[in-house]
C-alpha cells in the first residue's frame, strides 16, 4: 500500500492523504483502463491502482502508471455540456501559460473524456510528489504569488465573456433557490432536512438578510479560480512550487478579486482558530506575496459570511433539483464557518 499526498480537494476541513491499492475490481478496472488509453501520454501498458481512503473517493479516482510516467485519473460529474465547454476552453488557454501560472492541467491540451455516457468525464492530471498547506510563513508568501499571477493571467483570458454570461446564469440560480428557501419548500418529505431547518432558523434568517450579489462588491470582476481551499493548493517537495487545482467552479466565477482573497483568508488563516494577532500575521504574508492590498478589506467578514451563504443556497438548489443527497453535515460546516467569521469580525476590520 502506498500514500498518495497530493489529494484532491474535500469538502471537510481537514486534508489527509489518500492511500491506494492495487486491488480494483476487474470490471471496474478494465472500464477505467480502456478510458485511460484515450490518453496518448498513458499508452496501452497501463497499471492501475484504485484510492482506498475515503471510502466516497474509492470508486472516483485512480493513479495510472503508464509509458509517460505516473498520473492521476479523476472521475467526476458534470452538471451540464456547456459548463464542461467552458472548463475545457479555461484549462487549453492556462495550458499555454502554465510555465507562469504553475497548474496542473489535463493532458491532450486540457480535454476531459466522457466516461460510458453517463454524464461523467475522465480527467488525467500529473502526479506531483509533495505536500498541502503547511502552516509557514513561506508557504503563505507563496500562496499570495501564485494567487497574484493567476489573476493576472486570467485578466487577460478571451473566454471572459462567456464566464460572465456563465456567472449572470449561476447568479439568477442561486436567487431562485434562496427564494424557495424563504418560502420553506426545501423538501418537504425528507426528515432530516427539516429538521436541519428547523434548527437552523436563526441563520437561514441571515442568510436571507445578508445576501449581496457579487455584481456589487468592490473591485473590477474578472475570472478567478473560485475555489482555492486547503485541499486545492499543493506545495511540489523538490522546487516548492505552488500548483493550484481543480478550476471546476472557474466557469462561473466572474468576480471581484476581493471575493477570491476573502474566501483564501479565512480558508488558510482562520482554519485553526488562532488568536487575532496570528490571523493578522498570515495575512500580513499573504499580502506580501499577493504585493497589493485591495481596497475593501474592511469586508472581509461580510464576505466570509457571504461565502457560507451562498454555499448553503447552492447545497439547497441541488437538494431541490433531487442531485445531491441531504447531508447535514456538510451544511453544518457553513454554519461553523460564519460563526467563525463572525468571531474575527473586529479584529479583521482593524486589520
């Protein structure tokens, strides 16, 4: 058995390896095997080894030894074709401007291949010896540069209308699910569902009273990553290099660059609780990295805060469209995270 550490994002909070094993099931491993030749890099004399650690991945991804070396093959599901369109047009032009930007790009130039048509795709990414986010200064200082580059880069993307007409979409979405959330049509039969409401009155209120459009944060909108959490920023051990992962939310993330670096904040200098002068001091050498200060850091709470709510909608709009099963606990993570928010609130505004 050996530990893979370069593991994808989760959606907990805490990041662990994931080990893998030899022992895949035949009829699974010869689906994957024939989809993994579709690769050139790979070839036809593949081996195969499946994630054993967590039990939900096990079946979603693969690291493949083939004649260009070892890669990662990811299964995923994809929501729509235009968005995979999209995903696939932002991964070709970052292709071209990786050796800037340091990200892990599918190969044959970013295409993700359909997997036995059921609307998932199969994507073969780099296997990269390294580690997550350490708590270090250099890691943030690295961390703030790479972020900095890759808004520059994406600045300049051609494909930036259609992610804003991408965004404009995801943004009428979400109000109509936050909508039928006010109006507690959330799934009547389901049990534990209102039950969560129920308990979660007070926020569900808040999530109502403080919702903001991203068109009216401060700050030019342009593409970003939209997800840079400690499970999609990874550290290569031989050079410290930071790749950024998984651009899958990147379709419909038009907007200020505030937003990205209050979500980066409190995901990697909230994540521990430290005490204010601690949080202070990350963010000290995150800016250092990122070089510029942005105007509206007194916002920084309300758009942690914000962050959870929109989550929570999303979470619900999927709930609604019967794609995702209720997990209570993955809800219960935003209620922690804007309680959190609300916690530095004083000592960030003061920053």
């Amino acid at each position: 058995m050996s530990v893979l550490t370069n593991a994808p994002a989760f959606s907990s909070l805490d990041i662990q390896p994931i080990q893998f094993v030899v022992d895949v099931p035949s009829y699974r491993g010869e689906t994957i095997i024939e989809a993994a030749k579709q690769f050139s890099v790979l070839g036809d004399d593949i081996q195969i080894e499946g994630a054993a650690w967590p039990d939900e991945l096990g079946n979603n991804m693969y690291r493949i030894t083939g004649k260009g070396g070892t890669y990662i093959l990811k299964i995923k599901a994809v929501p729509d074709v235009e968005r995979l369109k999209l995903s696939e047009g932002i991964y070709r032009f970052l292709d071209k401007k990786s050796p800037d930007v340091l990200i892990p790009l599918c190969t044959n130039k970013g295409e993700m291949y359909p997997l036995a048509g059921d609307g998932r795709v199969i994507e073969c990414l780099p296997y990269i010896d390294g580690h997550h986010f350490q708590d270090e200064p250099q890691c943030l200082i690295k961390l703030g540069e790479a972020l900095k580059r890759l808004h520059q880069v994406l600045e300049q993307m051609p494909l930036s209308h259609d992610v804003a007409a991408s965004s404009e979409i995801w943004e009428q979405r979400l109000d109509k699910g936050r909508a039928a959330l006010a109006e507690g049509i959330a799934c009547s039969r389901n049990d534990d569902l209102n039950n969560w409401l129920d308990r979660n009155k007070d926020y569900l209120g808040r999530v109502q009273t403080g919702w903001l459009s991203l068109f009216d944060i401060p700050g030019e909108r342009q593409p970003v990553h939209g997800d840079l959490n400690r499970g999609n920023v990874f550290f290569e051990k031989t050079s410290e290099k930071v790749w950024l992962l998984d651009f899958e939310d990147a379709p419909f993330a038009m907007m200020s660059r505030l937003m990205e670096l209050a979500f980066v904040i409190q995901r990697f200098c909230l994540h521990d609780e430290a005490e204010p002068a601690v949080v202070s001091g990350r963010m000290d050498q995150i800016f250092e990295g990122y070089g510029e200060l942005l105007p509206g850091l007194e916002m920084l709470p309300d758009l942690w805060r914000l962050w959870c709510y929109r989550s929570t909608v999303r979470i619900f709009c999927r709930v609604f469209e019967n794609r995702l099963i209720f997990d209570s606990s993955e809800l219960d993570k935003f209620v922690h995270l804007e309680q959190q928010a609300m916690r530095y609130a004083s000592s960030v505004r003061n920053y």
